[in-house]
C-alpha cells in the first residue's frame, strides 16, 4: 500500500533512556501507518466477543447442570460450548490472516472484512444457541471474510515475492 515504506513522522522520545540515546526517536507502526488503528481495533473486538462467547458457557454450566470438566451432557450446553470453540477455531485463522491482508492489500478492507467477521460470529451465537439448525448465516458471515482475507494475505505475500525476485 502506498505510504507504507513512508518514513513515519517522529514521535516525542519517552522519558525513560534508552528510547533517546543519541537522539534516536521510538517510532510506532501506528505513525507509520495510521489506517491500521481500525484493524487492531477489530481484532480486539473479536477477542473482546470470544471472552464474552467464554462466560456465556460458564453461565450455561449453572444453568445446565453441567459440572466441569465435562462437555457433553445436555445439548442445549453443547451448543453454547461448540460456539466458544468454533470461534477460537476461527481466531486462529483471523487474526494473522487480517494482519497479513492489511500489511500486503489494505488495511480500511482488512478491517471491513474483520467486522463482518463479528456481526457473524454474533448471529451464529444467538443462531447457534437457540437451534443448531439456525446457525448457517452466522457461519457463513464468519467464515467467508476469514477465507477472502486469508486468500487476500497469500495473494499478496506471492506479489511480494515476485516483486522482490523482479528485482534481483
């Protein structure tokens, strides 16, 4: 993206010394590159939205008699339960596949994209634990935006390559 390789406006040295020494300045990614603000931004939602997918099973434990460690038991629990590991089965892909899509394509589309990702994950929660048949539109509002933006971070990473053995 352009700007990116753009060398960041200096920010104020911290007070502590060795952020100063010899007149070096600490500069942050986030001056280098504002727009990525949005992506780190989503991507705490989506962990925000994944602790809270964790205390809604903790509260279905009480409500189901469902003691710890067990997993299984009550299928209206099971149900909360596959939701909080779906979505960590999905973090595992989103949230590098967004850093990588916004370093290489862009990041305002990485973050559109991760957004989508949380609306999904929340119609799949609500979907999910009232009837697992009502779980298809959240799903497919999370794991599309996982596959454009992981598709999009290889498509990117292959360019740089060929770019950089263009130039050798």
């Amino acid at each position: 993206p352009a700007g990116w390789l753009a060398p960041a406006q200096p920010l104020a040295c911290l007070p502590w010394p060795p952020f100063c020494h010899r007149g070096l300045q600490v500069r942050a990614r986030i001056a280098e590159n504002r727009r990525m603000a949005w992506v780190h931004l989503v991507i705490a939602l989506a962990l925000a939205e994944y602790l809270a997918f964790g205390m809604a099973v903790a509260r279905a434990r009480g409500r189901f008699g469902v003691r710890a460690p067990a997993i299984t038991g009550n299928a209206d629990f099971e149900r909360y339960y596959r939701v909080q590991v779906n979505t960590l089965e999905l973090l595992v892909v989103l949230i590098p596949a967004m850093l990588l899509f916004a370093f290489y394509i862009d990041p305002l589309w990485s973050a559109g994209l991760g957004f989508v990702y949380v609306i999904g994950r929340i119609l799949y929660f609500f979907g999910y634990t009232r009837a697992a048949e009502r779980r298809h539109i959240g799903f497919a509002l999370s794991m599309l935006p996982t596959m454009a933006l992981l598709a999009g971070a290889l498509i990117g990473a292959l360019r740089a390559l060929r770019a950089l053995r263009a130039l050798a």
